[in-house]
C-alpha cells in the first residue's frame, strides 16, 4: 500500500498520515534508494530477500531512518529490541500491540552467524 501511494499518490485509494517521509524498499536497488533516504519510516515486506542479510542488518544499523519490516521470521541478524516488536490486532480498527511483556521474552533463540544471513 506504501508502495502504490508512492506511485499514484490519492489517485492510488491509500492515505498516509505520517510526520516524516515514509518509503517502501524493496527491489534489486534497494541499497542505493535506501542510502539516499534519510529520517523517513522504512517499509520492507517479508518477500524483499534481503531482508534477511547481513547486508541489509549493516544498512540498517548504519541508517538514520525508524524500519518497519513486516515478517512472520525471526531476524536474527539484525539488532533489536523485544520491546520493540508490535503486532497488528484488529479486524474493522487495527492497532499495534507490544508482542512480548515482562512475564514472556525471547532472549534463548540461537543466534545466526553472519555467514548464515547472507
């Protein structure tokens, strides 16, 4: 949906309210857009392969933008906090809830090596 509002603006259905330029990155250029964007909200879906690289894990941490990456897999190279991590609930009134709570943490996951991520 960031996707076609990107392209087609109102013209595309979607609204976006956002106080900050918001971007979805996906494709084979991914780098090069993502190096050029600053202070914006990153979009990444769970079909971008790149997500899961070790390449991706260092543009992130050396970016300067809030990611959301939308992804039913554990990330494993990529720095981040449970606290961190919402999930949408709702049917009609969608909003994020915080997906872990102080009873229930995922800290025993093996870790990948950055060899694996690639």
């Amino acid at each position: 949906m960031v996707r076609e509002y990107a392209a087609f603006g109102k013209a595309s259905g979607v609204t976006v309210s956002a106080s900050c330029p918001l971007i979805a990155l996906d494709g084979p250029n991914w780098e090069a857009e993502l190096e050029k964007t600053e202070d914006a909200i990153v979009v990444v879906d769970e079909g971008s392969g790149f997500l899961r690289t070790a390449a991706f894990a260092r543009a992130v941490r050396d970016s300067g933008n809030y990611f959301l990456l939308i992804t039913r897999e554990y990330l494993h190279q990529l720095p981040y906090s449970v606290t961190e991590i919402y999930q949408i609930v709702g049917s009609k009134n969608k909003r994020f809830e915080p997906v872990y709570s102080d009873i229930y943490r995922m800290y025993d996951h093996p870790r990948q090596t950055s060899t694996d991520a690639e």
